[in-house]
C-alpha cells in the first residue's frame, strides 16, 4: 500500500524544486548586496525558548507547535519560525561581543506550524528572512523594509503592497491595550471564540481578526496612532520619510499588529495581487523588536527582521508567469546507437564533463528517435550521435537541436569544439569555463 504525505506537506520536485532554488538564490543574492551574512541554526529548540520569545499569549504558541519528549524526557519542539533560532544563537554565541553591529544575518529553511491547511498555508513550509540586531536608529528599520522590497522586486514582483504600521513603544502600547480592553468588553459577547482568548492575554491580537462581524467592530475601535508617545511617533515618521525618499509605496495599516508577541514600533508585511486576483495573505512579515534578545538572556539590543514564505512567493510568481529558468537544461545529449557505442559514448560524456559541460548520455539501448525525444525532453543544446561508422573513424557526429544542423568531430578534437559552439553562445550559456 502506497504512504501518502503528512496533512499540510508538500513534495518540491522537478521544476518547482528549480523555482524554489532560484527564488532562495534571489533572496541570498539581495541580503548579501546589503551586507548580511547566512546563519544556520538547528529544527529542533527547547520548547522553551519559542515560549519565551514568540510568546505564550500568541497562537503560534498557544495551539500551532510541534512539541514532543525526546528520548531524554526533555520538551523539544519543531521551529515554528527561525528568529527565535537566530537570537539565540546571537546570545549562546556572544556575537554581540564579538562581532561589528548591527549583526545582520538571513536565513533559509523549514519551519513547522499545526495549522489548518489552505491555500498558501501548510505545515512545513520554508521560510527566507533577515535579521539586523544591534542598532536602534530607524535608519536599520528602513534598510531592512527596502531590502525585502528590492528582493521581492529583484524576483519579478511589481506593485507589491507594503503595509505597514506602528505599535509604539511598551508605554504607548499599555495605554492603548487599556483603551482596547475598555472598548471591547461592551463588544466582547457577540465575538469569536479566539477573540475572547485573545481579550483576556493580547487584546491587541483582537485587531487582525479575520471574522467579517468581528472585523466590523474593530473598524470602531480605538486607533493605536491616538496613544503613540511624541518619541514613538517620531520614530515611526522617520521612518516614513525615508520610504519616502526612496519611493517604496506604503500603505499604512492602523489593525496591523502582527501574531507574534516580541514585535514593538514599527511592523509590516509584503503583500501581492497576481493578475487572476489570487491573494495568499502576507508573501512576507516582520517588525522591530525591543526585549528579544535580551528575553533569552542576552544585553537588551533592539532588532529587526522579516520572514517571507517561500511557498507564498512560488504560488504568486507561477500564477503571473514569472518564474524563469525552471526548465532543465542540459548542453550534451550523448546518443549511443547500440550497446557497442555505449563504451565510446560514456567515455565521450566523461570528457565532456570533466571540461564543465552539462552532459548526460543515454545508458539505454533505444532507438534513435526515442534518443532524439529525450534530448529534447532534456532542453539540450546539441545532440551527440554514436554509432558504428564513429566509432571506427574516431569521430562523433554532433546535432544542434535547435536548427537541426549537422556536424562531424573528431574525439580528440571535442572539447576544443564545444568551447567554440558554447562562446559563440550568448551571455547567459557562459558559465561552464569561466567558473
Ligand atoms: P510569520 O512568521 O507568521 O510572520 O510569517 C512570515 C511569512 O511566512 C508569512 O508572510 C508567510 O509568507 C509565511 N508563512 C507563515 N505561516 C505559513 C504557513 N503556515 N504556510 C506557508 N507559509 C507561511
């Protein structure tokens, strides 16, 4: 009997696993132009520290983790974003000591949610992000919005929508959650069972609910922008007016307040629209943070980071047709014509890829047709024919697929061929010798 996947998994194959490789390339390629550098920390954390830092009041926490006894009876749970993962190795690591600030970091990889499946949500999905930790000037806030939104452009997106909004500082966000909690009381019967939970520990987690009715009560509900502290306020607008500057688009969003518990001052997201009106929530997320770091024990340095999806970006790209460069490609398809010519014809791939080329050879006995199909199947430049008249004069017969021409080599003249065929190729097919 067949084993089907876990509910909410998914299998990235063929050219998905393509797309995925280039849009996480895209990403590294953006954060290293801004000067981050990769971070690798483990799946697996104490359960502990995703209490402390994404926090107990969020529903990350509170209904979404993977959390089980290893042998040693110690609670371990599945990283539900990577964050958590990077502070604490800022802090295990004393990078803060060691290293210039901000200490800019990204990282790619699974993060695992118990979360109800649906479009653009899944359980183990894969998240790129960015973190600068260290610097409090709302210059590091700004670089980190402009370096997601030159990532998502630099992958093909155009109108992409920033929201964006403040939580002010923990003065300005007590006043405020005293405001909330006055105002939902009166409201709080007729809403959802999450906004109840959420009254009691993070009234301000009520503000994004999804339910039409409880949204209609929000939209009367006090604005956050109404209790912001003159510095807090400040901060926020300084930020403003750089995206200004530098033309990001923004839309402010008052009910922005982000699920997870450590975010203060500034929060965003990344949104997009494709052409067929497909929406998969927020492609990316994050904020700045005031006590993250030290929470887990650390010197109390501010940050900021975003996550984005991996998963959220595929879906957008594919549906607007802007995923490039997923096809295979391959430069060499070596056709033996018989078992005979196959002991040439593996020799002749050998040599080519010993020289940097994209090869493959048919180890099967097929005809040449089949052969012809599967070096087209393979996006191959030239076709490589072996039979019993090359062999006995040592020359190949070469085939360039796409205009069908024809052409004798001598073996020992291959690779001297193939780097004139390949340099009168354009721009992009260069790559082999100059690597
Ligand atoms: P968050 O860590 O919740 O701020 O999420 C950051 C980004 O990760 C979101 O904008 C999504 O693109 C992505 N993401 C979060 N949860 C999921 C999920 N369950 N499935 C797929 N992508 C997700």
């Amino acid at each position: 009997m067949e084993i089907n996947l876990p509910k909410g998994t998914h299998d990235v194959i063929l050219d998905e696993a393509r797309a995925y490789d280039r849009i996480e390339t895209v990403f590294k390629a953006a954060a290293d132009l801004y000067g981050f550098n990769e971070m690798r920390t483990p799946v697996i954390e104490h359960t502990e520290l995703f209490v402390r830092s994404v926090g107990d009041s969020s529903d990350i926490v509170r209904k979404e983790m993977y959390t089980f006894k290893d042998k040693g009876d110690r609670s371990i749970t599945l990283r539900p974003e990577l964050t958590a993962g990077i502070m604490r190795s800022i802090v295990n690591n004393k990078l803060y000591a060691t290293q210039d600030l901000p200490l800019k970091a990204y990282y790619v990889g699974p993060a695992f949610r118990y979360e109800r499946p649906q479009l653009g949500r899944y359980r183990q999905f894969n998240q790129f992000g960015v973190e600068a930790v260290g610097v409090t000037s709302p210059y590091s806030d700004a670089e980190v919005i402009m370096l997601g939104f030159n990532a998502l452009k630099m992958l093909g997106f155009e109108d992409i929508t920033l929201k964006i909004n403040t939580l002010g500082d923990e003065a300005s966000r007590n006043n405020y959650r005293v405001a909330l909690k006055e105002y939902f009381a009166h409201h709080l019967e007729g809403m959802c069972e999450d906004c109840k939970v959420r009254y009691e520990v993070n009234p301000l987690r009520i503000l994004d609910c999804k339910v039409p009715e409880d949204q209609k009560i929000v939209e009367d509900a006090p604005k956050m922008s109404d209790y912001l502290s003159p510095e807090a306020k400040d901060r926020f607008d300084a930020i403003l007016a750089l995206l200004d500057a530098f033309s990001v688009p923004y839309e402010i969003d008052e009910n922005l307040v982000r699920g997870l518990d450590y975010y203060s001052h500034v929060v965003f997201e990344y949104h997009y629209t494709t052409k067929k009106g497909v929406n998969v929530g927020a492609m990316g997320a994050g904020g700045h943070y005031d006590n993250l770091i030290s929470d887990l024990g650390g010197p109390a340095l501010s940050g900021v980071g975003f996550a984005c999806g991996i998963e959220r970006v595929y879906a957008l790209l594919k549906d607007d047709e802007l995923l490039v460069d997923t096809k295979e490609t391959t430069d060499f398809y070596v056709m033996p014509m018989g078992e005979e010519a196959l002991q040439d014809g593996f020799m002749v791939g050998a040599a080519l890829r010993a020289a940097g080329y994209r090869t493959e050879v048919c180890l099967e006995n097929k005809n040449f047709k089949t052969m012809f199909k599967r070096a087209e199947r393979k996006g191959s430049r030239f076709a490589i024919i072996i039979g019993d008249d090359e062999i006995k004069t040592e020359t190949v017969t070469m085939k360039n697929m796409a205009t069908q021409e024809q052409f004798k080599v001598a073996y020992g003249d291959l690779i001297a061929k193939a780097d004139e065929l390949f340099d009168l190729e354009d721009e992009e097919h260069h790559h082999h010798h100059e690597e």
